[in-house]
C-alpha cells in the first residue's frame, strides 16, 4: 500500500497558492528550457528509449576536451575504488547504529577521519558531511556557538554554492544573514584587511563570529593563513579555512593556523556525477570537538583486548535532545567516505604529492599556452590547477563558441572573464584543441 502524505485539499491550497489550477500547468509554466515535454503513458522500453536518447545531448566531460571545475574537479579514479565499494557488505550497509555488527564500517570512518586530520593539520575530524557547502555552513554556526556571536564575515572569494546556503542557513537560525555575508561591503572588510594590530577596538567588530577564508579561493588564488588568524585573534572570531580541491593540500601547506577547516573531499575517489553525490569533509581544534557536527569514530578495544570501533561522538538530534544537538544533519556520505578513504591509501602520502604536483604543472602548461595568444589575458598571478583569463568577447559567448568546437571551456564569469581549470586528465592535445579553436574564433 502506498502512503501518500498530501490530501486533494492539500494539493489544492497548494496549487492556489503558487497561482496555477493544475499540477500539469505547474510544470507548463516552467521556462521552456527546463520543460522537456516528456510523453503520457509510455510503456517500459519506450521511456528507456525516450530517456536514452534525451541524455545522448550532453556532452560528457571524457568526450571532448574538458576545463571546467569551479568547485567539482575531473580527476582519475582507479578501478580499485570502484571495486571495493561495491562489495556487499560496504554497497548495502548503512548507519552504524550497532558498532558491534558494522566493525568495517566503522573501520573505514575512524581511517577517514584520520585522513582528513592529517591532511587538514587539525586534531580532529568527523565522519563526513553531506558536501562542501553544508560543511561550510555548519562550520558557520559552530563558531556561532562557540562564541555567542551571530555575524560571519568572508574574507576572500567564496564560491557561490556556498555562500548561497550559507545564507540560507544564517537566516533560518535568525542570525543577521545580510551582515558580513558580501565582500563588496566596505565598511566592515576594509578594516579587516589592515593591519591586524591596527584593528579598531570598537563595537563594529565585536559580534563577528568568524572570518571564512577559502583558498585556494572561488577564483583559484591560495592564500596564506597567518594574517587571517591574528585578525581573528584580534576581535575574538574563529578562522575558517574552506577548501574546494582537496588535492591542492598535497601541495600548499596545511592550514594549522585555522580552528575549523572544512570543504569538499570530492576530487579523491569520487566522480563529478552532474554535482553530486558528493563528500564533504570537517576538521577543528580539540578544544572544539564536543561543538562538531556530524559524528565521530573512535578506537578502542573489547573486553579480550582486541581492537574495535565505535561511535565516540554523536550529538545528533535523533540521539539527544533537540535544543543541545550540534546539527540537524542526519548522516555521514559513507559510501563516499569509502571511496576516498580507498583512493587515497592507493595514493599515499608521497601520490597525493605527485598528484598535486601533476595538477599544478598540467594548468602551468595550459596558462603558459593561453599567454601566447595576444588577446587573452592571465588573471591570475598565482594559483594551483585553476585560473581567470580575459577573453575580448563576453565570457558566455565565448564559452558557447567553444562548446561548438566541442569543447568545454570553463565557467564564464562576469563580463568577459573564464575560470579555467586544469587536472592531471588534462592533455597536451586537449590543451592544443583549445588553443587551436581561440584562435580560429579570435
């Protein structure tokens, strides 16, 4: 028997509500675009047939020179990974609510989290999150906690994603979602950027909880920390430090200056997927841990001295009380945390290294290709796999110019601005494509 939660009346109201008479007119007064006139009553194999042919239009990122990321980055997954994953007792598995029946499971967190401590340089992390921007937000409103304070401030260029849902969360838990959320605002960031011992001592910084910093950031610059920390030291906030490409810590230095670093894990073990699912990934300072989100694994040993696994830290609404729980998210990406935590044993600590370094040498070569065409302009005076170029056309028409070539060029930005991305997937001949199609369309 089904269940169906929403009576006629329901419906009804809800229809009215948005202005329409029916659920057909509902998805009718969708832009034309996004309505994909999808046929009525279709047996089996014709709706196979039907969707096959519809998905047959994109273009898939291994089908053509590739130099998007932007956030969600193309790298090479050993066959291994999907291997294991996809044994019965990991595919099938789920919340390990009974430690002593999920061993594995709980195996495979506490080396996760191991990881991500290690990488990140903080003492601590859990288990996972849903993805970078949850991560991101959550880590908003643990230093939100930690220090009464209701304001975030972003530091440097913070992707979009993130920051839309960071608003989204601020405002939910009343907090002055329209405060230090804009780095165009002036008043309070320009003093922030000064000199941190020259930092007003006044009430305008004061209800600041923390500054995020993202690096390398939304445009691909890295950025240093030390700087950062004083001048949160200085009004009493916490530094956020969020990372994207995870695979750029095998390169820049660990942020150990921050209190909470989280972000995206996607680039290890896990495929682009059209945005998801995805992994992300949250670290602190153990002074903070009983403030984390999420979850946390520990080790231990039985009761014959053997060693165990089990859930240390869980301060979840389904296992305390609503109003002491650290966050309302529901469960760790264990499937996704096994991939990464796979791909990334593969690697070792000396892979992750020469995989940075693969990623940063292929987008030296892809800058260096670029600056040979006069009229394309180099952004960027310092970056790890992606960069801004200046095209002499808008960035939107150049982009889809390219997509014509059958080439995806990166994202366009605002004006005639590209963010171009660059992995170890890269290819001299990808990048000679591209050159060769700038310049038949310059």
């Amino acid at each position: 028997m089904r269940y169906l939660p929403l009576t006629q009346q329901d419906r009804a109201e809800m229809l009215k509500s948005v202005g329409v008479q029916s659920t057909d007119d509902l998805f009718k007064a969708l832009p034309k675009a996004d309505n994909y006139d999808l046929p009525d009553h279709q047996g089996e194999m014709e709706v196979e047939r039907f969707m096959a042919a519809f998905a047959s239009k994109n273009q898939a990122a291994n089908e053509a020179p590739f130099f998007l990321g932007a956030g969600v980055y193309r790298h090479h997954i050993p066959a291994t990974v999907d291997y294991i994953i996809q044994r019965s007792e990991f595919l099938t598995s789920y919340t390990p609510y009974q430690p002593e029946m999920a061993q594995g499971t709980l195996q495979v967190i506490f080396e996760f989290q191991t990881f991500i401590a290690r990488l990140t340089g903080m003492d601590v992390a859990n288990a996972s999150m849903y993805d970078g921007a949850t991560s991101c937000t959550e880590a908003a409103l643990m230093a939100m906690r930690i220090t009464g304070r209701e304001k975030v401030m972003i530091g440097t260029e913070l992707h979009s994603h993130y920051r839309e849902v960071l608003e989204s969360y601020i405002g939910s838990q009343n907090c002055h979602s329209d405060a230090g959320l804009d780095p165009a605002e002036e008043s309070l960031l320009e003093k922030l950027k000064g000199d941190p011992s020259a930092l007003p001592q006044d009430d305008s910084l004061s209800d600041i909880a923390a500054i995020i910093v993202q690096s390398p950031d939304f445009l691909g610059k890295p950025h240093a920390y030390a700087d950062w920390k004083k001048k949160c030291d200085a009004i009493g906030a916490k530094l956020i430090v969020v990372i994207t490409e995870i695979v750029s810590l095998g390169l820049l230095p660990a942020p150990t200056d921050a209190d909470i670093v989280c972000g995206e894990a996607q680039s290890i073990g896990i495929p682009m997927s059209y945005g998801g699912p995805h992994l992300g990934f949250f670290a602190c300072k153990q002074e903070y841990l009983r403030q984390m989100p999420g979850r946390l694994c520990g080790e231990t040993v039985d009761a014959d001295g053997q060693r165990g696994f089990v859930l240390t830290l869980s301060t979840r609404e389904q296992h305390i009380r609503r109003e002491k729980a650290t966050s309302n998210i529901c469960t760790n990406q264990g499937l996704c945390a096994l991939a990464f935590t796979v791909h990334a044993a593969l690697l070792g600590e000396e892979g992750l290294k020469q995989l940075a370094r693969l990623n940063h040498e292929r987008a030296c070569d892809l800058a260096d290709a670029l600056s040979q065409i006069s009229s394309i302009k180099i952004v960027n005076d310092t970056f790890f796999n992606e960069f801004v170029i200046e095209t002499p056309m808008g960035a939107k028409d150049m982009c889809q110019k390219l997509l014509d070539k059958k080439i995806i060029a990166g994202l366009p930005l605002d004006g005639n601005k590209i963010l171009v991305t660059a992995t170890e997937m890269t290819t001299d001949e990808d990048i000679n494509a591209l050159i060769a199609a700038l310049k038949e369309i310059l």
